[in-house]
C-alpha cells in the first residue's frame, strides 16, 4: 500500500511498504476513510524531528521514517480474537500511546504517561489504506457521526481539553489566539460550552473563515491586549487560549486576562519564551498547560452526535492521498483560510 513517511525536515515521501499483516494481540486494523493534516505534522514537516523522536519509541517498537497522520475515522477491517471491536464498526482514534502501567496512567492521566507517544508521530499513522492501533486508542463512531466530522474528533478532543483545563463554563469570555485547526478547535468547543469566544488572528484568510463561522474576531498585532480589553469590556477574558505556538506571544496572552484570568497554552512553541512573573501575580491570573487529551474523544463524539459541538466550516478542503505530500508542504510554508483539510484516503 501507499503511505505517506516522514524521513526528515523537508522529506516527506509517498512511500509503497507492506500491509501491516496480523494485528497481534491487543492490536487492531483499521481501513482508514478518513485522515486530518494536523500543525504537528506541518511542524515536523518544517523543523522536525519535533516530537518524532529519532530512537525507537519504547512503546511503538518504531523509529523514522513514520507514516504521519492520527486524526482519522475508518472502519476496523481486523481485530484480535475476543476483541470488542467487531470487523466493520466505524471508529476514530485516541491517538495517545500509553503503558497502562506507570503511576500517571493507572491513575487515569495517560496523557502524561512516562512512555506516552502519538500515533502517527510514534508510530505509523493513518496517511495510509490501514492503520494498525493499539485497541484501548480505538472509539466507536455513531451513526449521526460522519466519516469526514469523525475525523475532526481528535483535534476537537484538543480543543475540549484545553477548555477543561481551565474549567471553561457557560458565559466565560474565551480569547483564542490563532484561528489554526486548534485554534479552531478551540473556539468551537468553547462555543458548544456555551462560552463566548473572541478570535485574534494576524492572516486574513483565516480571520475570514473565523467571522464565516460566527465568531467575533480581532486582527492580531499592536497594542493587541487593549484592543481585547475594549472589546470585550471587562478587563479582558476570563480564558485566554494561546494556540499560536509562538514563543513571542506568551506574555501579549496574559495580559489579555482579566484579573484572576487563566491563561492557557495549548500551542507548542519552538523555542523558549519570556514572561513577567509578576503580571501573574498582580492580577492573580493563572498559567496552564494542556497536553493533547485524556477520556475526551467519547465527550466530543456525544456532541456531535447531538449537535451541541457544531463543526461545520472546519473543514476546507478534502484532497487525495497522491496530493497530500504536496498539501503538507504548501500548508507548512504558507498557512491559509482552509484551516483543517482532511486527506481522503479512499480516493
Ligand atoms: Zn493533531
Ligand atoms: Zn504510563
């Protein structure tokens, strides 16, 4: 089959390799109909190995190259004998490997788990025909679900987590800091939340799709805080999402807080960032960190399912997989108001 490989920064390859074979025990094969070009894959792109580790993971067994892809739907094409998988259920994936066995895992964080990795980045994804997963990553898709929205589950599962993080509620005003597919996570699941949230983003294709989706925006830039504080009328927001990933943007993020605000970094920068300690503790703001996610893509499939999460105009655009080397690489040079493009892989 074909597969779409990381080698390195710049080297992305549609590769012909061997059909994954038996799942083994524990392990089940998914045919994918469905994969989503997700920011981590467009920063290994750029500047990787990122979180692709050049060692063998310990987990996976895998080391480079790597098939890319972990946002993806499909149907379970093979699974162990006593798995509760039956041949031809619709799923999507967690894409967190984890051991099962260290303190963090049994005590139900996975995603801090010592051993974690992702597929896709750990382990050979789904920009592929099959995928082969460790059972406990598989979630049953409903009906009302489709392929191409079940796709979009895990990055949403991304954006439901960040709001947890800092126990978003109905009537928090959410500032998100870059419209990107996690930022646009983000402000959907903000808004299924009954949250309010305000977008700042510095391109304008972006910012277009961002008010096309009914949300309230703001052009990224000078003096950027007080324009947040004007705009939402109450010093600031009561969550603040930094999705940007750049290093620079740290302490604007702050000090778009009100008083007691919290401040999250979902966003994975590529170098260090400075901040003033003392605008944290002056106005009592906090600073939070959200990894990934843990027990959110059953939530996020429940709210698509009953349309409390409406995720229509996340998608804009589907290509096929000979494309999606070229999409990658488009998408990591010059980002756009397609925001999350979705690879179909059964042509
Ligand atoms: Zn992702
Ligand atoms: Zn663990």
């Amino acid at each position: 089959m074909q597969a779409l490989r990381w080698h390195a920064a710049e080297d992305v390859r549609l590769d012909e390799v061997e059909e994954p074979g038996d799942p083994g025990e524990g392990f089940a094969l998914v045919d994918v109909a469905y994969c989503g070009i997700c920011g981590s894959d467009l920063a290994e792109f750029r500047d990787g190995p990122c979180l692709i580790s050049p060692d063998a993971h310990p987990l996976s067994g895998q080391a480079p190259p790597i098939t890319l892809g972990h946002e993806f739907s499909g149907t379970v094409s093979e699974a162990h004998p006593g798995s509760r998988f039956e041949r031809g259920t619709r799923v999507t994936a967690d894409a967190c490997w984890r051991c099962g066995d260290c303190d963090e895992c049994l005590r139900g964080n996975y995603n801090w788990c010592r051993y974690g990795g992702s597929i896709g980045l750990h382990s050979d994804g789904a920009f592929a025909a099959m995928v082969r997963v460790p059972e406990y990553a598989l979630v049953e898709l409903t009906d009302g679900v489709t392929d191409q929205i079940g796709a979009l589950a895990e990055p949403l599962a991304v954006g439901l987590h960040a709001l947890e993080r800092p126990s978003a509620r109905p009537g928090d005003d959410v500032v998100v800091l870059g419209f990107g597919p996690i930022g646009a996570a983000s402000a959907i699941c903000a808004r299924a939340l009954g949250a309010k949230a305000i977008v700042v983003e510095p391109n304008q294709e972006r910012l277009a799709r961002a008010e096309s989706m009914g949300f309230d925006t703001l052009a990224a830039g000078e003096r950027l805080p007080r324009r947040v504080r004007a705009a939402l009328g109450a010093g600031g927001g009561s969550i603040v999402i930094d999705s940007t990933g750049v290093a620079a943007i740290v302490s604007d993020a702050i000090e778009c807080a009100r008083r007691g605000g919290r401040i999250v970094l979902v966003g994975l920068s590529s170098s260090q960032s400075s901040l003033d300690g003392r605008r944290l503790t002056l106005f009592e703001r906090s600073l939070i960190g959200s990894l990934g996610y843990r027990h959110d893509l059953p939530k996020v499939i429940k709210m698509l399912e009953t349309g409390q999460i409406d995720a229509s105009g996340f998608v804009g655009d589907v290509v096929p997989l000979v494309d999606a080397g070229a999409t990658l690489s488009d998408l990591a040079s010059r980002p756009d108001g397609r925001i999350k493009v979705l690879v179909s892989v059964r042509g």
